[in-house]
C-alpha cells in the first residue's frame, strides 16, 4: 500500500512510522497515487494570520471578531475546544473562554497571504477553482507527469510551503470527485491531510448523517429528517423519481451525492458573479442595534473584498432569515458600481427598513452583485446626498491609513455595535 511522509515527503510501503525521518505524520491508501481531486482548506485561517503576525499570541486562545457587542468572525483551535463558535456573540465566547484575546479583521492582510497561497497552487496546477480566501479546489490531472510525483506528494508540499513561509497551516482533502474532497478535508482538522477512495466511497458514506453533504443546511436537514431521511442510509433507500418528487432539484441531487457521485468539474475560469457575508446568529434576535451593527460589520467585509479583488457591485442585496426559517431577499440597484462599505451599508440598511417583516432573525447577509472592474467605481456619486463624496474620500483615506499602520488603526463607532 503507498504511503507518504508528509514531513519529509518520502515515499514508501505503508507503515507506522516514515523509515527516512522516524515521523508518525503518514499517509497510507491503497489509491494513494491515483487520486487527482482535492480540497485545500487552511486552519482558522485569520487566527492564524494574527499569531504569526504577533509571537506573543501564539499560546493565547485568539477570537477575531467585533466588540462586546459583536460576533465571533473565527477563531483559533485553543478558542474552540473552549467552545467558541463563528457566529456566537461575542459576550458568549468571552463567558466561555474569558481568557482569549480578541483581535479586529485584518482583510487586506488576509488577502494577502491568500494571494501568496494562490501563487504556489498556480506552481502545481492551473485548474484551480477558489471558493474564499481559505480555500480552493484543485485538479492535478496529469500533474505527475510534469512534475515527477503524484499528486499527493504536491499536496503534502503544499502544505509544507504554506507552513514554512506563510507561517499559517492547511487540511487536505483527496479524492475522485469535488465532493469527496471537500468532506475529506474536514475530516482531520488542523494540518490533517485524508484520502477517500473511490472503493471505499460507499461504505465510508453509507452511515454518516446527511448534514455532511454540502449545501444542506438547517432547514434542509428538518425538511429531510420530516421524511425519515436522517443518513445517507436512509437516502439510499429512496427512489431517485420519489426524492425528485418530494425534494425537486436538491431531491435529484441528493440521490447522486448519496452515491458518491458528482462531475462538477474543478472550474478555474467561473466568472465571479457576486461578493457576499452572512452571519448566522447564535440565538435568534431582533435587537435593532444589534442588527445594524451587524449590516455595517457585514458592509465593511464586503467591501475590503471587493477592493482586495479590485471589483465592485451594482447591486445590494439584504438577505434575511427569519426564526421560522422564512427567507426574505431584497434589492437595490444603485446609479453606478460601488465597493465602498458607506454605501453598501446605507442600501443595505434602508432595505433592512423597507423589507416589510419582523424577526427575531437567525441570519443576516449582505451582498454585491452585477460586477464590474473597479475603475468604473463611484464615479458620478450621489446628488440626492451632499456629504456622500465626502464620506468617500475619508473612507478612501482610512485605507490609507490601515495599509500603512494596520486595521485596527481607525475603527468606527457603529463596527462596536
């Protein structure tokens, strides 16, 4: 059976130990050199920027997040075995972990290291297909060809590389199809690397519960459980016209996931169609402030996004979701594309007021879409607003300021809501 040192990257027969350097850091699998699709996904990624970038907080748990009365953006692993969450308020995470040192997001920053990661992915392969800034897909069909190693040994590089010059670690996950990956890569978090192989795909499967597969949410999952369906067992025994009739589109597709199934292709070249944040809350809330505060936390994002990818959005949308799972969308096309978070909030803030319901909400997001390159950005600014260009220019400047002396040089006073 290969098997794969992942600190020395020797190759060998399976085994407990690697024979070159003694380390229990291996991977073994009977399909080990085959596979070609995987998952990269890095380890409490934003947390682990901030230790790297402060020494002092490496044994500290560190919560990266808003204010007392904000919510928890990530956190690192010492954070999480103390419960912590993404999402969880952040007067919640600190009575669960008093101790942990909170930091303010750093999105230009983190862009950066995304970008340096992206630089050695594209060293690999050119089918690479990113699905944020901590992760991505990769094909490396054919790869060992040019290179002299299957892919696994790339991978296991990879991540050598990113730990020893970015100084931030990721989990790989190795499989057949897209699917497969993004689950293995989850299953051995952090610096894990796992392999399911297309023989075993079924019995690896066949017992876990169907909130593993990708896209099933809360109330997919009571939708699911309504019907009896709570594993991928219990998904196999229907049939595939039933599930269709029950569950429509997502019916179709649970009936080939559940099999292991999925030919999505890894898709280097999908066009970027809108930028977005949401948060899930820890408890359902209707507190206004809280809300607001959130809007303009989740604006702000958004818009460091969009300057970090050089695009901007003529569209807003608000995304709403109610405590009885009732979805509420809604949108405002403005006169010219932005990424600036002052008029990302303002639009989402006066569709918040104009989306005709009442909470407690479980979820919030806020979102650009109908892009464009950002030269065409804020040109003609808004005549029904004398102050708009002002409030521009000092957001342009704060930049400024935070590239050269770091994010949390200016804050607001509505990011601490």
């Amino acid at each position: 059976m290969p098997a794969l040192c992942r600190d020395c990257l020797t190759e060998f027969a399976a085994g407990a130990r690697c024979p070159a350097c003694r380390s229990p850091r291996v991977i073994a699998h009977a399909e080990l050199d085959s596979l070609t699709i995987a998952h990269m996904d890095c380890d409490a990624f934003y947390a682990s920027v901030e230790k790297r970038d402060n020494p002092d907080l490496r044994d500290h748990p560190v919560i990266v997040g808003g204010g007392q009365r904000g919510v928890v953006s990530t956190c690192c692993y010492l954070a999480r075995i103390r419960g912590v969450r993404s999402a969880m308020p952040m007067f919640q995470a600190l009575r669960l972990c008093p101790e942990a040192v909170v930091v303010k997001p750093r999105m230009r920053v983190y862009a950066e290291v995304s970008r340096a990661i992206r630089a050695m992915m594209e060293e690999l392969t050119p089918a690479i297909e990113p699905l944020s800034l901590d992760e991505a897909f990769m094909d490396l069909t054919g790869t060992a060809r040019l290179h002299g190693a299957p892919p696994a040994v790339l991978l296991a590089r990879l991540t050598r590389r990113m730990e020893t010059e970015l100084g931030v670690t990721g989990s790989v996950g190795l499989s057949h199809n897209k699917f497969l990956a993004k689950i293995a890569s989850d299953l051995d978090k952090p610096r894990g690397f796992s392999v399911i192989g297309r023989a075993e795909t079924q019995d690896f499967l066949r017992p876990k519960p169907v909130r593993i597969i990708w896209g099933v949410g809360t109330a997919t999952q009571a939708a699911l459980e309504a019907a009896g369906i709570r594993t991928i067992a219990d998904l196999l025994r229907w049939d595939r016209a039933d599930l269709s009739v029950r569950f429509g589109q997502m019916g179709e597709r649970l009936w080939h996931l559940a099999r292991g199934e999925d030919r999505r292709r890894v898709n280097r070249d999908e066009k970027l169609k809108s930028i977005s944040k949401e948060t899930t809350f820890f408890e359902d809330t209707s507190d206004p402030d809280l809300l607001d505060g959130h809007i303009w936390r989740l604006s702000e994002q958004v818009a460091d996004r969009a300057k970090a990818k050089g695009l901007a959005g003529r569209t807003v949308t608000l995304k709403l979701k109610r405590g009885d799972f009732q979805l509420v969308t809604r949108r405002h096309s403005l006169s010219d594309p932005t990424q600036l978070a002052d008029r990302i909030y303002r639009a989402a803030h006066d569709l918040f007021g104009q989306a005709g319901t009442r909470g407690p909400f479980r979820l919030i997001g806020v979102g650009i879409s109908d892009l464009a390159p950002e030269a065409q950005a804020d040109l003609s600014g808004d005549l029904l607003d004398p102050q708009a260009g002002r409030r521009a220019a000092a957001e342009r400047a704060a930049d400024a300021i935070r590239a050269r002396f770091g994010h949390d040089a200016i804050i607001k006073g509505r990011a601490l809501r």
